[in-house]
C-alpha cells in the first residue's frame, strides 16, 4: 500500500521557520517529481515547489528565496524547508508524488500551516 505522510506543520510566530517532511512508503520515491502544494481556506489549491527526480527544482513566485525543497533518498522523503514565514503563509500543505513514466500520483493527507502572532 502506498502512503506519503506529511509532518512538521504547526502554529508558528511571522519570521519564523518550519520544517515539513512527506516520507513515503510502498513506492520508490527516488524516480517520482514531488511537488509540495498549498490550500488556504476559499482558495484553490496551488503549487508552491517542486523537485524532479533528478533534483532540479522550480518554486512558486511568492515563496522564492524563503522556502527550499529537497529530498533524501536513502529516507525516501521530501523536505520543504520555509523561512521567513508570512501570514500569508497560512495552509493546509500537501505533498504529491507523480511518475512521469507510469502517470501514477500519489497524495497525503496534508499538514496544517498556521503563521500568526
């Protein structure tokens, strides 16, 4: 059975920073682009990075130079890295696997982001 959980989402202050991590199972996550995507209340649900399988990386316009996608293989995980948190911020997070080879993807069940003082 294939999962990805999501974690490392939280309550935290504007400015500050949060680590989410989604770590599969069931599926080699090496050969999958994972995109981590957001959903804020009355909005759609959009992208905001992603890594290819070879590691190149594309990042949503609002969040560029504040938040860092990677990923560790030999964990079989993907890691968004955001810093410099705004309100705005404020989400449900949700990371995706798709083989390009197969169009197989693959959804979590998200992580909640909340950036308020």
């Amino acid at each position: 059975q294939v999962q990805l959980v999501e974690s490392g989402g939280g309550l935290v202050q504007p400015g500050g920073s949060l680590r989410l991590s989604c770590a599969a199972s069931g599926i080699r996550f090496s050969i999958y682009a994972v995109g981590w995507y957001r959903q804020a209340p009355g909005n759609q649900r959009e992208l905001v990075a992603l890594i290819t399988r070879v590691g190149s990386t594309n990042y949503a316009d609002s969040v560029k130079g504040r938040f860092t996608i990677s990923r560790d293989n030999a964990k079989n995980t993907v890691y968004l890295q955001m810093n410099s948190l705004k309100p705005e911020d404020t989400a449900d997070y949700y990371c995706n696997g798709k083989n390009s080879l197969t169009g197989r993807e693959y959804w979590g069940q998200g992580t909640q982001v909340t950036v308020s003082s």
